[in-house]
C-alpha cells in the first residue's frame, strides 16, 4: 500500500501545501503530516474526507498503480488545476 506517498502526490499535483490541506479537512497540520509522512492513517470520516478533498475515490488513496498523469490530465481538462 502506498497511502503516504499517493497522498502525497495529489496534494503536490494540486499545488497545496500540507497546512492548506488540514485546513480545509479541520484537522491541525501536524495531524496530516502524520499521515503524509506514513507515521499514522486516517480513519472513518478522515478518509472518506482525503477522498473528497483530491476528487478521486477513496480506493485511489490505496492503489499501489494510481496513474498520476492521468489524473493530472483529467484536472487540467476540468480546469480545476
């Protein structure tokens, strides 16, 4: 499983910084560095949360395949990026 890394990734693609992204989930920054950095996971609501956040299914935050191209070129196209 590849959670901290895919979360990672999407957050980079979005151009946030980690503080951007535990603001807008009411979470503290220390709380989703934790989980970037692979130290602890989310659970329940969190999760379901992450997923909303980046608009991929909470599968997406699992796969050890996720194309991060492909979802770049699908938020560019949405123009959303």
């Amino acid at each position: 499983m590849n959670f901290s890394r895919n979360l990672q990734r999407l957050r980079l693609i979005k151009k946030e910084s980690a503080a951007d992204v535990a603001a807008d989930l009411g979470i503290s920054e220390a709380t989703y560095t934790s989980w970037e950095s692979g130290q602890a996971e989310p659970w329940g609501e969190h999760f379901y949360n992450l997923a909303h956040h980046f608009k991929v299914p909470m599968e997406v935050l699992l796969d050890d395949n996720f194309d991060y191209e492909l979802y770049l070129m699908v938020l560019k196209a949405r123009g959303t990026l």
